[in-house]
C-alpha cells in the first residue's frame, strides 16, 4: 500500500548504527559535530548544482523572500573555521534540484568534514580508517588504491590528460564509444575530460577497494 514506508526495520536499524560509529568515529578524534542552517538567502555558486527555492510567507522584512535548501553544509562551515571554530563535521540533510537516478537523490544524508592542518594524503588516511571501521565485520576490503588524475588517464585511456588537446580528446571518445553530447566545446579540455572521466574512468575504480583519485587540475 501506498502509506509504507520505503525502508524495513532492519535497514533502519543500520543506519542507525552507522550513524552512532560515525559520531563515536569523531569524538575519539576531539572533532566536533555542528548543526548549520539548511536555509540561506543565497543559491549555491557551483554552476553543476540546482538548489531548491522557496518563499517566506510570514510577517516582517522577510516576507516574500526567496530561500534556499543547502547543497551541502560547506558554505556555513567554513564560516565556522574561519571564526576559528577547529575541526567540525556534519551529518546533514541535503536537497539538489535536477538529481535522480541510480547515483543521485534530490534529499539524501551527507557527512562533511574539515581537519585543521590536514593535507589531502592525512585526510585519505582518515577516510580509509572510517570506511573499515563503518564496514568491518560487514565488508571485506582490498588495500586501499591511490590513483592520480594523470595517472588514470594514463592506464585506462592512453594519454596525459594535462597535454591531450581537443581534437585527441574527442578521437578518443569516439574510439572507446563515448556518447557525445551535442554542443561540446572546440576550444576547452576540462568537459572533454570530464566525458571520458565519468564514461570510461570512474566504472573502472573502486572495484573491492576504495580508490582515492587525486592531484585534480586546478582547472
């Protein structure tokens, strides 16, 4: 019937203890859990994402004011280091207009995190202790892989994504039957390789292990 709901006890009841070995996760490590608005005056910046909009309709200053449902908690967060709050994470609902579909939810959980003082490779190391800390006794992990953009490019498509022009992009898609949307670009790699990354990169990735990819043009 159209009243149950979607998930059974037993899902509900590993969500919530992923949830509590998240939380024991951060404490041990003296990070602090904070709770940020889901509501801003603004949309978010990033051109890939769509906010949800809507309208105050209440009294005062505000009425009529178009509001926005956060991508994601980073904007307020960062607020947050920057008045020197230290090391935060978030467990937050988040909502993306235009998203559904096997990999994509339009209002779905997301962990946010920030480390004071890390670089990416401490920061992969605490992912890494996460995940086979959530998973142990559960799922059973390969050695973690570590895979530079360059790199990938390199072992599953042949070349160095920081000189393939654009002509030897689009050859390559075609070589590897890359459906190639209309209107792609003639003078600009980034969504060229963006196309090869999701179609023929990211598939190959993660199989029994997690893979970290890094070392992303600053492009």
């Amino acid at each position: 019937s159209c009243w149950r709901p979607g998930a059974d006890p037993a899902m509900l009841r590993l969500r919530a203890e992923l949830l509590t070995r998240i939380r024991a996760f951060f404490a041990a490590r003296g990070v602090l859990e904070v709770d940020t608005p889901a509501l801003s005056v603004a949309a978010i910046s990033d051109p890939h994402l769509a906010s949800f909009a809507t309208v105050y309709s209440g009294p005062g200053p505000r009425h009529g004011r178009t509001l926005y449902l956060h991508t994601s908690p980073e904007f307020p967060m960062k607020r947050l280091l920057a008045a020197g709050s230290g090391c935060i994470y978030q467990i937050a609902r988040v909502f993306r207009d235009g998203e559904a579909g096997r990999l994509h939810n339009p209002e779905f959980t997301l962990l946010e995190w920030y480390r004071v003082g890390f670089d990416h490779r401490r920061l992969m190391d605490e992912v890494t202790d996460l995940a086979t800390g959530l998973l142990a006794g559960r799922v059973s992990l390969a050695e973690p892989e570590r895979l530079s953009y360059r790199a990938a490019f390199q072992r599953y498509l042949g070349l160095d994504p920081h000189r393939a022009t654009v002509a030897e992009l689009a050859v390559c898609a075609e070589r590897f039957g890359v459906s190639i949307p209309p209107g792609m670009p003639t003078d600009e790699t980034d969504p060229w390789l963006d196309l090869l990354l999701t179609h023929r990169i990211e598939p190959r990735l993660g199989a029994g292990r997690l893979t970290f990819l890094h070392d992303y043009p600053a492009s």
